[in-house]
C-alpha cells in the first residue's frame, strides 16, 4: 500500500495498491510498463557489458577492486575509451 508520502512522488492515492492488477485477472501483457521495461533492459545490458569486459571474476585481477582505475568513459548510452 502507499503512504501519503509515496503517493506524492510517485503518484497514485495513498492507501492503495501500487498495481492494483498484481496477481489478478487483469495483470497479463497488457499492463506492463514500456518505459520500465526499456530502462531495466538497458540497465541488464550494461551490466552484461561490464561484467563481459573484465576478467576478475575469473582470473583474480584487481579490476574489482577499489584500487583500479576505471578506463572506460559512458556519457549517456555512449561508451567511449
């Protein structure tokens, strides 16, 4: 349920289900949330990315670590070296 306080951020009336359609007859595909559903894709992609560019995981580099220096440079959607 939302608080007033979420209600003024977000939207909606306090007191109410976020979704009222949550796990019911009217939740299927036609209540999904197009602009949720591309910044969350894109926010999977580049985790993918991130994580496909560095061995440390693997290899014990220290590319997780605090001490490394990042190397790539994202402005926006853009990644530039």
């Amino acid at each position: 349920m939302k608080t007033v306080e979420q209600a003024l951020v977000y939207g909606g009336t306090a007191g109410q289900a976020y979704d009222p359609c949550y796990h019911q007859l009217c939740d299927d595909i036609t209540n999904l949330s197009s602009t949720a559903l591309d910044q969350m894709s894109d926010a999977i992609a580049h985790a993918t990315l991130l994580f496909a560019m560095t061995g440390s995981s693997v290899n014990g580099t220290d590319k997780a670590s605090n001490t490394a220096k990042a190397k790539m440079l994202y402005k926006g959607s853009h990644l530039y070296r």
